[in-house]
C-alpha cells in the first residue's frame, strides 16, 4: 500500500483497518531515558474515544493501549516502540453493499481503482478517521519527548462548527477546553456548536469546522528550506486526518486581503530575545520557526456519512443508483479531531 511512514529523525509507522483486529503505531527513533507508561497514551487517546457525548459516534471503543516493545521499567529504550489498540465494537455487515456502491464523498471508489479492489473496505478500511488513533499513539510519545526535553507545548481547540465561530479564545479558555464535548475556549460559542451539530443529526446531515492548533517554546531555527520547510512537514501530517480540506498558518488565506504593511510582522526585543510585535506569519518564515508561537488552522468538511437518501453508482451493473447509510457515525468530526490535531 505504501505511504504509511511519516518522519526522518522521529518516524510513526501506523498501521491498521477501521474493522480490523487492531490499530497500531511504531515509532521509531526515540531516544533512551525518555520516563513513559501506558497512562501518557491512554490519556491522549481517550480524548478521541468514541461514544463520549451525543454530538458523536455511539460506536464504542475502549481503545485501551498495549505497549508491545520499546518501553523498559518505565523508561524508553532506544528501540522501536510499539503500541496497539484493538478493535471491538465492530458491525461490517452494512458496508457489503457499499462495495459495488461507492459512498458518496467517501474514497470508497478511489481506493477501490487504486488497489483493484483488494483493500479492506469495511468501515472505510485503511481510510477511515478510525486509524487516526495510531496518529494519537505516535503524538502522545511525541508529545512528551517535547515538553520533556524542549519546553515545546502544543495544544489544539475548536474555533469554528457550522456557522459558529469561537469570539473569545484566551488562555484560560484554551485549558479548560475539555470541560465542554465540542474542546471549545469559548463557553457560549461552545453551546451553540452543540446546538449545531444535533439539529444536523437530527436532519440526518452533518456539519464541518477549523480546529487551530498553537504550539510554543519552540526556538527559531526549524525548518529546512526548500522542500522541507516547517509548514510544509506538518501540512503532510495534518492532511493525513481524514475529512481535512484546509490547512492555514498564521493570517492564512486572509493575507490575501492584506497590504504588505498591515501584514508585515514588526520585530522588536521582548525579554531580551528577537520577537515579533504581531503573529501575522504564524510563527513561520521562509519554512523557518521563528520564535513566535506556531499558529495553524485545519478545516474539516462535513461528516460523508449521512442518513439522507444520496446518488451513486452500482459498479457491478453499471448504472446510477441511490444509497442511505445507516450505521453509527460522528454528525462532525471536529470534536474528536482537536487530540488527533495535537
């Protein structure tokens, strides 16, 4: 299949089938001495578990992580480390008759043409946002490796569902953005979310959204230029999450709207270090982090999976036909998409 490898120095293998036994990650190359248990995974995951709240999928996953290898007397090894989450509340029965009847928006057709019909299909297979709990698995180790050694923080909020956008997104806000089940800085702007997504599900639609993700304490000088630049490596992470159409760093597709003037980040000394007045660049320039705190923007399209009645294709007769899909599905993907972002 290819294309399941992400990274040069810190690399995530994921693998895995929305229906098959398991979901795993292998990440290979970090360091020895590096203090982890099952708990720093289980924590992150559990923030993208299924069936927490009613704006998302019933389908329910313990997804509890088995640490396999790479992890010694509660310290890293310096080998591979392996983890896996297996795979149990598992219905494929429906998702026969999608097999010759691609779901629209889905890439049902799309893998079916590219690997001639012998991918796993059930359930969106190697293709569904269920095999982003590998990316959670691999962040989680990631994650720690930055706070731990770096200072680095990075932390993931909705900002945006349907037509509602988040007014205030402050820091306090930003901690305290699991207390609610859309992962909202803004309580009032959180409730209207979910007033959003339940009238969706109740039209049998579903709805989009921007998760911003901002990461600090990163020092300036990463980044390598050209074809390795800093937003051009986590853009590739970033459109690996299914349903993702968009991704924008700092003023992002506004700077077009911009004068070189207004947009231009003036610099200044603060804390006797180089800074910027403004964030306009995102805390990037010329593929380079710059100091300032890294600012993206993921856009997430509407949930494919919907009840109402859509056009396809039977593939085995060759003619224009209709489909429902029924089942058990996120009305929007945003909310368990904040820990996969992160």
């Amino acid at each position: 299949m290819g294309g399941n490898i992400l990274g040069k120095n810190f690399v995530l293998v994921s693998f895995g089938e929305s229906h098959g036994r398991c979901i795993g990650a292998v990440v290979d190359g970090c360091p020895a001495g590096l203090p982890l248990s099952e708990r720093d995974i289980q924590e992150e995951l559990d923030k993208r578990r299924p069936g927490q709240s009613t704006v998302t999928t019933s389908r329910v996953e313990e997804d509890k992580v088995e640490i396999l290898s790479g992890v010694f007397e509660g310290h890293t090894t310096g080998a591979p480390i392996c983890m896996v989450v297996w795979n149990v509340d598992v219905n494929s029965g429906r998702y026969y008759e999608f097999r010759d009847k691609p779901r629209p928006g889905h890439a049902d057709y799309t893998a079916r043409i590219r690997y001639g019909g012998f991918n796993d299909f059930r359930g969106g297979g190697r293709l569904s946002g269920r095999v982003t709990a590998s990316f959670v698995m691999g962040g989680a180790v990631a994650k720690k490796l930055l706070r731990e050694v770096l200072g680095v923080a990075v932390k993931a909020y909705t900002v945006k569902i349907g037509g509602v956008e988040a007014r205030v997104v402050s820091d306090a806000g930003v901690e305290r953005r699991y207390e609610n089940p859309v992962r909202c800085p803004d309580p009032e702007a959180a409730a209207r979310m979910v007033e959003v997504i339940e009238e969706a599900r109740g039209r049998g639609d579903s709805v989009g959204g921007v998760v911003e993700c901002k990461v600090t304490g990163l020092p300036p000088g990463v980044g390598s230029p050209v074809f390795d630049t800093l937003e051009g490596d986590i853009s590739k992470a970033l459109f690996a999450i299914p349903a993702v159409k968009a991704v924008e760093f700092g003023s992002g597709v506004k700077a077009a709207e911009m004068a070189g003037s207004a947009h231009n980040d003036p610099f200044t000394i603060m804390n006797g270090k180089v800074a910027t007045e403004t964030n306009n660049a995102g805390g990037v320039l010329g593929g380079i982090s710059s100091g300032m705190p890294i600012i993206c923007r993921v856009t997430f399209k509407p949930t494919p999976s919907i009840s109402k009645p859509q056009k396809t294709v039977d593939l085995a007769r060759g003619e224009e036909t209709f489909i429902e899909v029924k089942g058990r599905h996120d009305p929007c993907v945003v909310p368990r998409a904040v820990p996969v972002v992160e």
